[in-house]
C-alpha cells in the first residue's frame, strides 16, 4: 500500500502527531486522511480489523465535510480489506460504493481499480468468465495505472493456474471489446 515508505513506525508516529494538529486546529479533514493512512499501515502490517475500524473512523469524519476522493480511497482499501477478512459481501458493497462515486465524478483511475475488486469478488463467486472479462476490459482502458495492476496481479497468477492458456487468453480477449462506461452504467443500475 504504501511502496515508497520503509519505516512503517515512524510513519504512524510521524501520523499521530498530524492527527494532533489537525484536531488542536479543529480540521476534520487532516483528522480523516490520518485515520485513512493508519488503515493503509494497518493493512501493510495484517492488521485488518484495526484497518477496518480506521476505514469507518475516517468515513464517519468525512461525513462533515463530503470529500469524495478520500470517501472513494476508503471504500477501496476497506474492499480489499474484507476480501482479505472473507467477507465478499462486505468488500463488494464497499467497491459498489466507490465505483458509483468514482463514475459520478470522472475519477477514472478509481474507477478502474474498483473494477479489479469486483473482478475478485466475481472470481470468488465463481463467475470465472465475467472475472477474466473485467481484466480484459480494464487492461484495454488508458487509465489503468500500477495500483489498478497491482490489484489484479495476484487474480491474474491465480486464473492462470486454474485454467488453460487458451480458455484465459480468449475471457480476456472478449473484454477487451467492452466499453467501461457501458459496463458501470449497468452494473450500477
């Protein structure tokens, strides 16, 4: 979650000590991005209750001043925390919730990392041929970016291991031909 930082610790005491600035100063903002970076330090650690719990503290503060952009980095990471938890209904929800936000507001580096979870949450209800479809319709989209791949890295290893090179290659190949925005109006729908 966080590639460029070595020191986990002093990057959560570095945290701690804005997270006191910013209520002395009463900024309910920097209060929230710094419960969203304890949950990235939490997940980086395994820590994933605790990352869940910082998740909603951080949602709950966001509720006073409505950023969008930190609600849709929390359902994000919160998705991937419950798929990391078992909870496939709980991380779909939270990846519903970011792609709907993602796609009202044209964040669509968000947007595509949203559809890796859900990619996951279909490999997970064996849905195979809609997960593979998700990973050619983003893999073909301009705004995949390196979060958005290393997202579907690890779907990717495991598909590859399951199925043959042909079955894969032709379940991407198909989504290729998707229209994102198509496929999120209807999925949202």
């Amino acid at each position: 979650t966080f590639p460029y930082v070595d020191d986990y610790e002093s990057a959560w005491d570095f945290v701690e000590q804005g997270q006191a600035i910013f209520i002395e100063l009463d900024e309910m903002w920097g209060v929230a991005n710094g419960y969203y970076i304890m949950a990235l330090i939490a997940t980086h650690e395994g820590d994933y209750e605790d990352a869940v719990g910082f998740h909603h503290k951080s949602l709950d503060l966001n509720d006073q001043y409505d950023d969008a952009w930190n609600k849709v980095l929390n359902f994000l990471n919160l998705g991937f925390v419950h798929l990391q938890l078992g909870n496939v209904a709980d991380a779909q929800s939270m990846f519903t919730a970011a792609l709907r936000i993602s796609y009202e507001m044209g964040f669509n580096g968000s947007m595509l990392e949203a559809l890796a979870g859900i990619a996951w949450i279909y490999f997970y209800q064996d849905k195979i041929q809609r997960s593979l479809a998700l990973i050619g319709m983003i893999g073909a989209h301009s705004a995949r970016n390196s979060e958005v791949e290393m997202r579907l890295m690890p779907l990717l290893d495991k598909l590859e291991s399951l199925l043959p090179r042909d079955e894969l290659d032709q379940g991407i190949q198909q989504g290729e031909t998707m229209v994102v925005n198509a496929f999120v109006r209807k999925y949202l729908k």
